[in-house]
C-alpha cells in the first residue's frame, strides 16, 4: 500500500512539473518572514532582539551539554548523547561540534544584522537594545574563542586564533558598554580579558562589575510552552524542571567569577592577604545565594541517589 501511494505522489508531480509554483519549494516566500518586514519598522529592533535571545537560548544548550558530559562533571549513562565525548574523542566533523560552530555563527551574525539593518531604520531604538545587539555580538566571538583554536571572525571568513576572537569580544563589549554600562558587560569584558592573559583589564572590569551590582546573576532565560526549551534537564539536581510555564534559567555569566579573577591575579601578586579577604567575600556571596529543595526520584535515573537534593541556584 505504501509503495502505491508513494507512486501516485511521484506521477502527481511528474504531471505537475511543468507548473513551478507547485513544485518548487524554494519559490515559496513567507510574506511575514521577509527582510521587509522587518527593517525600517517601528519597534523592529525590540523584535529582532528577542529572536537573538532565542539564539542565545539554542547556542547554550550545545555548549552546556556537550561542556558537561566532555567533562568529569557528569557521567553520561542516562543519555542518547554522543557516547565519544566520554573518552574527550572531540573531531571537528562530528555533528555535536558542527552544530555549536553554526549556533555560534548565527548569533554572530544575527547580532551583526541587528546594528547593521535593523536600528538604523527602527525610529524608536534605544541604545539599551543597541548595547545588546552588541554584547550579544561579543558573546559570539567570547564562545568562539573559549571553544574553538580556530574561528572565523567574519561570515566565509578564514579561520582567525583564539586571541583574534577574544579581542573582537572585547571591541563588543566595550561598544555596548558606551551604549549603556551594565554590569553584565563588564563581567563579559573581564572575562575576554581574562582568557587573552590581561591581568590589569580583567581585575579593573571585575571591580567594576562588583560595583555596579555585588549580586549579579545573568541567565539565559527558556520557554517551556513555546520553546526552546533547555536541553539540559539530565544534570540533575544542577538543573530541575519547573513548571509547564517556566523553565530554569541557565547561568550564564555571574559575579562569583569576577572575585575568582581577582583572587587570582593577588596570588600571582604573592597578595595572600589580599586573596584571603578577596575569597571570604566570595563565600559570603555564595552562602547569600537562594536555594531550592528538589525531588528527582520520579526521574528514573540508572543511579539513584534518595532523597530530595539541595542546591544552589
């Protein structure tokens, strides 16, 4: 029976082919989907902003999972999950790695679309919602520089080092900062700094982001009800569900790193002194952190552990 409906489908568009417009499916063009539609709209930038925050949303599902279960951090016996990440067998052209490159990108580029046709023609852009085109822009080249050697720092682009990416971050960074000085981009500015070997920047924009807020907590935000939604449920109890309407945020950048950057810049100092002061201010941030009790006995895991779990948020 199948064979003869797949006969019918293959006649019907054997007679139907010299119609194009029933056929070919690249001629199809969704009229609300267009780049019309979207530049030179009021409020088009506030639009354009969400979808990047789905990207964020998508990019750091690849990057938490496949961070995790390549890690000691999580013993991969409950997932369909690419068992070769076990063993730290990481090859360019798997899928997984695939995948987090082309996220990357679109968040890049996304961003990038988003200061370069968007606001210019959104008669009500703000520059908050410009900064944010711009540090998502170098939230890209960050991840690159943090998950690749290699990257291009520009679409079809040749493959740029590590310090190239972290340094167009920092170039982001510092543009979203003049925007609007957030806490957020100062704590992303430290830690591009950071990973290009800094020392000096990465202490002064850590002390900068504990000034401007002592309990910074950014997280990449889900949608359960409409997506997406997060991926990473089997690290449990680091992650729980919630309910129906809303899913638990994933930490992104906190203020807990920018005390780490300076406690180890004072030991490379030989400020022990300093470091001791620097980490109990840290313990005092972390012990002031709400908490929530989960039960994840329902889960059905291979390796039960009973009882409900505590857990930092």
């Amino acid at each position: 029976m199948k064979k003869i409906i797949f006969s019918i489908f293959v006649t019907s568009l054997i007679f139907t082919s010299c119609d194009k417009s029933l056929v070919d499916f690249t001629e199809v063009t969704n009229p609300n989907l267009s780049e019309d539609n979207v530049v030179g709209q009021p409020n088009s930038a506030s639009a354009w902003l969400t979808g990047i925050e789905r990207q964020m949303a998508l990019t750091s599902n690849e990057i938490v999972t496949i961070s995790e279960i390549a890690s000691d951090n999580y013993v991969n016996t409950s997932t369909f999950f690419n068992q070769a990440l076990d063993n730290l067998t990481i090859e360019i052209q798997d899928n997984d790695f695939r995948d987090l490159q082309f996220d990357i990108a679109r968040l890049r580029e996304m961003s990038l679309f988003g200061i370069n046709k968007v606001a210019p023609g959104d008669i009500n852009l703000t520059d908050e919602t410009l900064a944010e085109f711009n540090f998502y822009k170098g939230v890209a080249f960050l991840l690159a520089g943090e998950y690749f050697s290699e990257y291009p720092i520009e679409n079809k682009g040749t493959l740029q080092n590590s310090a190239a990416n972290f340094q167009s971050a920092i170039e982001s960074f510092n543009d979203a900062i003049s925007l609007s000085p957030q806490a957020v981009y100062h704590l992303a500015l430290a830690r591009a700094y950071y990973n290009l070997g800094d020392k000096i920047n990465a202490v002064s924009s850590s002390n900068t982001a504990i000034g401007l807020d002592a309990m910074l907590l950014y997280e990449i935000n889900f949608d359960q009800s409409n997506g997406p939604s997060s991926t990473i449920d089997f690290l449990d109890p680091k992650y729980s569900f919630l309910s129906n309407e809303q899913d638990q945020g994933t930490p992104f950048l906190k203020i807990e790193e920018a005390h780490f950057i300076i406690t180890e810049a004072q030991l490379s100092d030989d400020d022990l002194g300093g470091a001791k002061i620097t980490m109990k201010d840290l313990i005092a941030l972390i012990s002031s952190r709400p908490t929530r009790t989960i039960d994840d006995g329902v889960e059905g895991r291979t390796e039960n552990d009973p009882g409900s779990r505590r857990c930092k948020l």
